[in-house]
C-alpha cells in the first residue's frame, strides 16, 4: 500500500461530522498514550522499539482507515514518535489525515511556548485539534479560562491559523463537565463514556445542542479494560466482542463522533471491523445483548444504587465509583479491572480523585442522602477488602 496516498483506501471505517469543526474524522482514532518508554527522559530521544512499534502501529491504523491521529504532551514521547513516523518515515501529506493534541498550560506565555515546542516535536506547522488537558476541577476550569489566559490565547492562536479548533479533555465529575461546555469557548469535547460509565450522557447532549464535536476517551481500558474481558462478560456479549459491543454502543448515539483507541494494545485491532456498521440508534441484536447485561444487575441487590447522590462526599471518598467497581466485580466478574482502576485513588490527584476508606473517614460519611435500605458503609469495606493492594505489592 503507497501510505503517502492513504486516504483512497477506505475498508470499512465509518466517518462523522466533528461537530461545528465540519471535519469528516473516522469514528476510530489513533490514540498515542501507550507507547514504549514513553515515559523515560529525555523524551525527544527515540529508541528504536519504540520507533518500530510506532511505525507499525500508524500503518495499521491508516489501512483500518483511521484519519485521527491524538496524543498530547503529557504522554512523554509520544508526540516526537509521531513527528519522526509521520513525516520522516512515512512521509505523509499534511491534509491526508488529522492531529489532535493537548497541553495544560497555567498562563498565555507559558501555553504560547508549549504549542510552539509541540509543533517542533510534531514536525507540523498547525494543529487540526489542540484540547486544553484535564480540566478536572472547578479550579482547572477557572485557570484555563480565566481572562488572559491559556484558553484565550489558544484563541488567538486560531485566529493565526496555528490551530484550527480548540477544545478540552475531561476527567470531571459531571458537573464540572457542564459549566466548561457552557462557557461556549470550545468546539469539541473528550470526555468518558461507555456502557459500564453512563453518568456523563448529560454532558454529551449539552454538547450536541451546541454542535461540538464529542470525543470518547479510552473506552477499551477505562471502559472495562475490554481487551481482557472476563469470560462471563465475554459470554454476555457474544457473538460480538465486548470491545465491539461497547463500540458500538457508543456510537449508537449520533452524538457521538468518534473513540480513541489506543492501538499499541494490538489485541484491538483485531476487532474494529465488528464494530461496523454502526448501529444510529441499536439494532434489535445490540439492545438485546444490552438487556442481558442491563438483567446482571439484578444479581446483586445492591447494584441498582448508583450513588451519584453521594458525590462530593465531606468523608472525601469517591462512592460512586467505590460502588461501581463493586457493581463491576460482584455482576460481571470483572474484578481484574477493578483491582486496577481501585487501586488508582492512591495517586491522589485530580485524574481520578478519592480517598480509601479508613475509621476517621467513614465517620464523615453522609448517610442523609443515602436510602435507608442500602448499607453503604458495609459495601465500602466489602469492596475495599476485596480491591484494595497495598502500594508496590
């Protein structure tokens, strides 16, 4: 295959309009955040592995006929990887496929340097997409778009034609999510979303009513680590994969436009192509496998409980995502993915907050906004004792 002339072939990939951005992006991007080494220094020195596996990675995406290629720099060398197989190794054209890319710039100066270091190390003169990454918290959301800040001179470095449209990435709860999209100061949006993680489809009509593009992160790894699936839920969604089933989920809704994949994890490729066609809105065939893993929950009698009304908790524990990963472990024996994700709040940072729980802490818990029938202190520790690993261990 000539790969500088890629975007004639077109196997079975489907495309959407990106929002107001009218860019025609495959519904499978690239995602570029699991390389090797990418977190070893300095990170414009590439080992010849990673080339390698970057080089074979973008070839198969390009003939899966993927044209969204994402990374950020945050993920370490990824973005010079990409600047080395895009351009010296491949040597594509610059409008044959689309790069998106973010930074978390605190002020104007320090975001105009950034852009400008990425643009060397991406080997481009513009960016497609450019997200300001992780606003989180109301704070974050106030950094970026404070007046004269990192957002506004993203603006202006649209207005220069150095980025073409400017959004941001999320790992908020869904209240934080909503006031950034209101702020009217973005194009597109990425953000989680997936059948095991629904609280977010608020967030995605808003954004629909607005015309964004609507971005899903990650929905193989955080959406279950779907690329390991336990055999109860790899039998629930058969004949499909559960990575199929919950790609197509997702693109049930034709808000949505397009799920990052992170391919270096080669076991997704092999399963793009069940994904399509895409059902708008499901097919008799998916909402039936949807019903039996809707009628799991009802193994557990706890399940049902959700917990978002316990967001925000003065105990500072993340309840509803404790009861989630239970719900997860206890209905579709997925307690592998669990054990991962659980053990995440001991970084105890923005990208995913919470607490364990401890004596002094589940004290503080609100039980007023509890129902009285559901013992929540009782599934805390139960899911606690079954997930937690001690760091390092």
């Amino acid at each position: 295959m000539d790969f500088k002339n890629f975007t004639i072939y077109r196997p079975k990939m489907e495309y959407r309009r990106f929002g107001k951005t009218n860019k025609m992006v495959s519904v499978i991007t690239l995602g570029g955040m699991r390389y090797k080494h990418a977190s070893a220094e300095p990170r414009d020195e590439i080992p010849q592995d990673t080339l390698d596996q970057c080089l074979d990675t973008v070839k198969k995406a390009l003939a899966q006929g993927i044209n969204l290629i994402e990374t950020a720099h945050g993920y370490g060398k990824s973005e010079h990887v990409y600047g080395r197989v895009l351009n010296d190794e491949l040597q594509l054209k610059r409008d044959s496929y689309f790069l998106m890319t973010k930074g978390s710039p605190k002020t104007a100066e320090d975001t105009r340097k950034l852009v400008t270091s990425q643009l060397k190390a991406l080997k481009t003169d513009y960016f497609d997409f450019y997200a300001w990454h992780g606003i989180n918290t109301m704070g974050l959301l106030e950094t970026a778009c404070t007046k004269g800040g990192p957002v506004e001179e993203l603006l202006k470095m649209k207005e220069e034609g150095i980025i073409k449209h400017i959004g941001f990435s999320t790992h908020a709860p869904l209240e934080v999510i909503l006031k950034a999209i209101e702020t009217d100061m973005f194009d597109f949006v990425n953000l989680h979303y997936y059948y095991f993680f629904q609280r977010n489809k608020a967030a995605i009509d808003l954004a629909e009513s607005k015309d964004m593009g609507v971005f899903i992160i990650s929905p193989n790894d955080k959406g279950g680590q779907l690329f390991r699936p336990s055999q109860k839920l790899t039998e629930l969604t058969a004949p499909l994969h559960p990575i199929q089933f919950n790609a197509r989920f997702c693109l049930s809704h034709s808000a949505i436009h397009t799920l990052t994949f992170g391919l270096p994890v080669t076991a997704q490729f092999e399963h793009i192509n069940g994904i399509f066609p895409a059902p708008t809105p499901f097919s008799p065939e998916d909402a039936l496998i949807k019903q039996l893993l809707d009628e799991q929950k009802m193994l557990d009698p706890y399940s049902g409980f959700d917990a978002y009304v316990m967001e925000n908790d003065p105990s500072g524990l993340n309840i509803p995502e404790i009861l989630r990963f239970r719900t997860l472990w206890k209905c579709y024996d997925m307690k592998d993915f669990g054990l991962y994700r659980y053990n995440m709040f001991q970084e105890k940072d923005h990208w995913f907050p919470g607490n364990f729980p401890t004596e002094e802490n589940l004290k503080k818990v609100d039980l007023s906004r509890c129902p009285a029938d559901i013992p929540l202190l009782d599934l805390i520790k139960e899911t606690h004792e079954g997930l937690y690993r001690e760091k390092g261990k």
